[in-house]
C-alpha cells in the first residue's frame, strides 16, 4: 500500500527549462547594459560558473545559488560587486518566478492524494529557500507535507543519503512510497537503488527503463494508484 508519493520538482512540476531561458535572457540584458558584456557572452560565462562552482565545491545544494554565480562572474572580470551582484540575483529569480505555472493537474493530484490520507512530498536539488518560493508561486506549498532538499540533505540526488532523509520524512517504510521525477539519473535510478517506487515522468521521452512506470502526462497518474 502506498503511503506517501514523493515528487522531485524542477521539470517535474512545471518547466524549469522554460523559466530558467526567461530569466537567463532578462540577465543578459542587464549585463550589456550594466557590464558591457554581450549577450551571448555573458550567457556562456553564466554556464561557466556553474561549472566551476560544481568543480570547486562539489555535487552540492550551494552549486545551484545564483548569487554565487554572479559574485563569480563579477569577480572574474573585475568587475565591482556593488551594486550589480544581488541587483543580479533578485532579477534572475524575479524573472524566474513572475509567470510559474505548474503543469496541469498537479494541483488536482496533490490535493486528491492527501484525500486519500497519502502524505504529498518534494523531494528536490537546490536550495530549500528557491525551492519554498517556487512551490508558494504556485500555489501549491499548502497541499505539501513535507520536503527535502539537497540543502538539508547535505548531498544531491541521487546519493543514498537524499533519499534515507525523504523516507525518513514520510513516516514509512521505503517500498510504501512512490517517487516521481523526470531525471532518469537522479529521480528513478536513485530512488530504486534506495527501495522507493519510481515514478518516470517523461513527456517527451521515447526511452525507457525496464521495470519503470513511465508517465508521460498527470492525467495518467491517478489510476496509477
């Protein structure tokens, strides 16, 4: 019987793609007016960052601030922290969560779940206060019983230790809960290799996993249950 369903949340629950495009494309405005830096240029600077962030630290939650990012990118060109580095910041996530839409049903599916008595997790990468923020945007924060971010967990998907903190956090056992992403990596492989029920979430995708329930739409989820 399942207990608890366990949703990753980037490209999981609406499209971080499509969001993250936007806002990258407002910041590189902001940077050939403010920076003189082009567009394209500074585009391929941003990825960089990431890059070297994830080279200097580790597979860990910090990788994902973007204020780190622009910090870097100021600092690697010489270029004054005040006042552009959380001018930066606030307008990549301004931008990002202006129009956050969750993917139809979502909304239906979580609040029928916790109908059911089934506890509703996120169980994501990045930092947990992006993560709230995403989640209050789209109204969906109040249907959520709990959540786990590589933050907290000190470790990223698809680390054992992300998914001991999930189950942990669902009050049951591992093959009580079900586990749904889109990252074939992260999501489904890690959550089988912890014991959960995955749950591959993949529109677009023609691959497949044996022994994986795949979904391509959330109208398919429920019968699931």
């Amino acid at each position: 019987m399942i207990k608890s369903v366990i949703f990753d949340l980037d490209d999981t629950l609406y499209s971080y793609q499509d969001a993250h495009a936007i806002a990258l494309a407002e910041l590189s405005v902001y940077a050939e007016k403010e920076l003189d830096i082009p567009k394209e240029e500074f585009t391929e600077l941003y990825q960089s960052r990431l890059e070297a962030a994830q080279e200097l630290m580790g597979n860990v939650a910090a990788t994902h601030n973007r204020l780190l990012r622009a910090q870097m990118i100021l600092e690697d060109r010489g270029l004054p922290l005040y006042p552009h580095a959380l001018r930066m910041c606030d307008l990549y996530w301004e931008t990002f969560l202006k129009d956050l839409r969750p993917f139809d049903s979502v909304r239906e599916i979580f609040a029928a779940l916790r109908e059911r008595g089934i506890r509703v997790g996120i169980g994501t990468n990045m930092t947990a206060y992006m993560q709230f923020q995403k989640l209050e945007r789209m109204k969906l924060l109040p249907l959520v019983d709990f959540l786990v971010s590589s933050e907290e967990a000190s470790a990223e998907k698809p680390a054992p230790r992300f998914f001991a903190r999930c189950i942990q956090k669902a009050h049951c056992r591992a093959e009580e809960c079900l586990f749904v992403g889109d990252s074939l990596e992260m999501d489904i492989r890690g959550a089988r290799e912890a014991g959960l029920h995955p749950v591959w979430y993949c529109p677009e995708s023609a691959a497949s996993e044996e022994g994986v329930i795949q979904i391509t739409d959330y109208s398919q989820f429920l019968t699931l249950l």
